[in-house]
C-alpha cells in the first residue's frame, strides 16, 4: 500500500501568504486600472482576485495556527504515516467559515470587529463595517462572478470593495506571518 502522503504546501505558511500578496498585488492593480480608465468592467475580476487573496491569507493564518489545507473528507482513517484529524482541516473557498476558523483559535480575531475604513470617505454609514461583513462581501464575488451568470448577490463593485479588500489584507498579515510552532499530535 502506497504510503498517503500531504501536498508540499498543505502545512506551508509561507507558500500560502506568498500567493496572497500576489494575489492582492493583481486585484489592487485592476481596481486602480478601472478607476483611472473609468472602466468598470476591470472591478470584476479585481473583485474575484481579491475574494482568492483573502482565501489565501486566511488560510496561511489557519496554518499558523497548526491546521492544514486538505480536505477533510479525504482524511485516509489509518494514516500512520501523518497524523492529521478531520478537526485539523482548513478547507473551503467560501471566507466565512475560514474565518470561523481562525476567530475560534485566535481570541484577538474577532469577527465582530469594526472593519474601519479610514481611506474611505464615501462609506454608507448604514452598512455594518465589521470584519465579517468585509468577508460576506467578497465571498458573494466568489459566488457570483466567477462565471458567466446573471448577477443575483452583487450590486455593483468599486472603490468602496478596494478599501475594504485592502483593509482585510493588512489585519490577515500579521496572523499570517507569526509562526507557530506546530501543535504536537499524538496518533
């Protein structure tokens, strides 16, 4: 029997947040694009790019915080030659429940935050600015413009998701970055 073995980056931090700053780097140069061409059509696929960079950043955040990127319904039963527990799985596309996951093993992430945007006079002060509103928003993107579709989920996308993208980024760094040691398992 062939021995199961993870993908190189399933429990790489870096790999993961590494992917995200590019990631981030794209969306942020088509959100720019489309403001100084005063072409929205450039705000959707920014938009795409930068639910990606979240699901990056959250993942290279669960991985510091012991769990890796593998499907849990893929978890062999008698792996003796890993010790991985469907309990230590980050694996989703969707940001809400990552970011569950991350609020659960980090008390200073807390989804209920205010999201402030400083950067962003034109704020609709009726919306929620919350850490987990900011991930609804760009989990609806995934949902929606992913593919050729009637857009149901998303109104309209511009500067306002830029900053709030952007704001998410720079509070995901620095759990991204702090290494961990891994958590000792017993198989």
């Amino acid at each position: 029997m062939k021995a199961f073995q993870l993908d190189k980056c399933a429990r790489d931090a870096r790999a993961w947040r590494n992917w995200g700053k590019v990631y981030h780097k794209c969306a942020a140069a088509l959100f720019d694009l489309a403001l100084d061409s005063k072409n929205p059509i450039y705000y959707f696929p920014a938009a795409t790019l930068g639910h990606h960079a979240l699901e990056m950043y959250l993942k290279a955040a669960l991985i510091c915080e012991g769990m890796t990127v593998f499907n849990p319904d893929k978890v062999p039963p008698r792996a003796t030659d890993i010790c991985l527990t469907k309990k230590d799985c980050a694996w989703d596309h969707k940001l809400i429940p990552l970011a569950k996951q991350l609020s659960e093993r980090r008390t200073d992430f807390d989804l209920a935050a205010k999201l402030d945007l400083p950067d962003c006079p034109e704020v609709n002060r009726n919306r929620k600015e919350t850490l987990r509103a900011g991930f609804e928003l760009f989990d609806a993107f995934f949902e929606e413009l992913r593919y050729p579709d009637e857009l149901r989920k998303v109104e309209g996308v511009g500067e306002y998701e830029k900053q709030v993208l952007d704001r998410l980024v720079a509070l995901l760094r620095p759990f991204s970055s702090k290494q961990t040691p891994a958590r000792s398992r017993v198989c």
